[in-house]
C-alpha cells in the first residue's frame, strides 16, 4: 500500500461509503473509527483530537481536528481593541498513511457576541470583553491547566496550592489572576522563593516562570 495513499480513502473501498458524504459528519458517530482523548497543552487549551482506524492490527491516524483561538481587533463604539479572544475555530485534517496531511478543511469560525467588561472604579473604562461561550471555554483552560499540573508535578502543585489556597481557588472560579500573580511577586519565604528560582527540566525557564505563564 502506499504510503502517499489517504486513510479514509481505504475506508471508502472497503466498505463502500461515498467519501464526499463525509465532509461534514461528526466523525465520532462512525463505529471504524476510533475517538481519541483530546490532547491539551500546559496552558489548558485544547490543541487537537484525532481519529484512528485499526489495520493490520495497528491504529493508525486518519482525522484530526485541529483547534485555535481567534485573537483579533475589536471595535466597540468605534473604538478598536486589538489583542481580544473573538472566537475559535476548527480544521479538519485527513491524513494519509505517513501521517502527512492530505487535505484540510476548515470549519466556520464560531465568533463570540462579546460584552464589555468595565473597570470597577473607572465605569466610564473598558477592560475587556467576554461572552457566556467565551468564560465557559476559558474556565475549561483554567481547570486544565490545572490537571496538567497536578499530574507533571504533584509536589509542586501542592506547595503551589497549600501556600495560596484561597487566592488559587478564587483564581480557578472567576479567572481573576491578579491577586494570585501579586502574592506570587511578592513572596517573602525564603524557602518557597529558592524552589521558584529552580529551574524547569527541559524548559529554559525557571518554576515560578512556569507557574505565572499558565495562569490566564
């Protein structure tokens, strides 16, 4: 068979499905098809998902979908706020049997209705903007992120966690990091600011580096 072939195309000979039917379908209804767990990166956002066929007794990869963050300019009442989360958008990948894409399709972006957030002091002053899609997504990263590091580094997490337990968990409801990021800065324990100063295996970037850039 040759390596340049696409997977699905397999698929479609083998048990006579009309490839053009696929396009648009849930790839998650098709019982040849495994659903793979969605892979999330340290930051808790959601990179990819992929679906597998078995051959020969092997999985092999025939779908992914591939996920993004739409950051962009908005204009609200004709003032331009650039740098804002607007929405997110989906590619669908068929991968051929060297794990090369083939061909690629790319989902209508979903485009969130945002509302402004004003400063609490100032509510003449917009922040920034949000929507109920838009927090719902951003918890998920936020909770993610959090399993991400409780399964890399337990004993971090923990003296992460005992040391700031209330402003964490505040930080984890509301994503309001800024108490969180200013005891962090501010940390006078001697020992617990020796183990930020560590650095990461791997990473060129020391702990308390790696604990600021996963936080929203």
């Amino acid at each position: 068979m040759s390596e340049a072939r696409i997977v699905i195309d397999y698929i479609q000979e083998q048990i006579g499905i009309n490839l053009d039917t696929l396009i648009d379908k849930d790839f998650s209804q098709f019982s040849w098809l495994t659903e793979r767990e969605p892979i999330v990166d340290m930051k808790g956002q959601k990179v990819s998902k992929s679906y597998y066929v078995n051959f020969r007794g092997k999985e092999i990869e025939a779908v992914r979908i591939e996920y993004k963050k739409l950051i962009g300019d908005y204009v609200y009442e004709g003032v331009l706020y650039s740098n804002t989360f607007i929405g997110v958008s989906k590619d669908k990948l068929w991968l051929r049997w060297d794990g090369t894409t083939a061909k690629s399709k790319a989902d209508q972006n979903y485009i969130f209705t945002l509302q402004p957030i004003f400063d609490t002091t100032d509510t003449a002053l917009v922040v920034g903007f949000s929507s109920r899609a838009q927090r719902k997504i951003l918890k998920e990263e936020r909770y993610n992120a959090d399993d991400w590091l409780q399964s890399q580094n337990p004993t971090l997490y923990l003296l992460l966690y005992n040391a700031y337990t209330s402003l964490y968990d505040s930080y984890l409801r509301s994503g309001n990091k800024t108490a969180l990021v200013d005891a962090i800065n501010s940390e006078t324990d001697v020992n617990l600011n020796e183990i930020f100063e560590r650095n990461v295996y791997g990473l060129n970037i020391t702990i308390k580096e790696l604990i600021l850039m996963n936080l929203q």
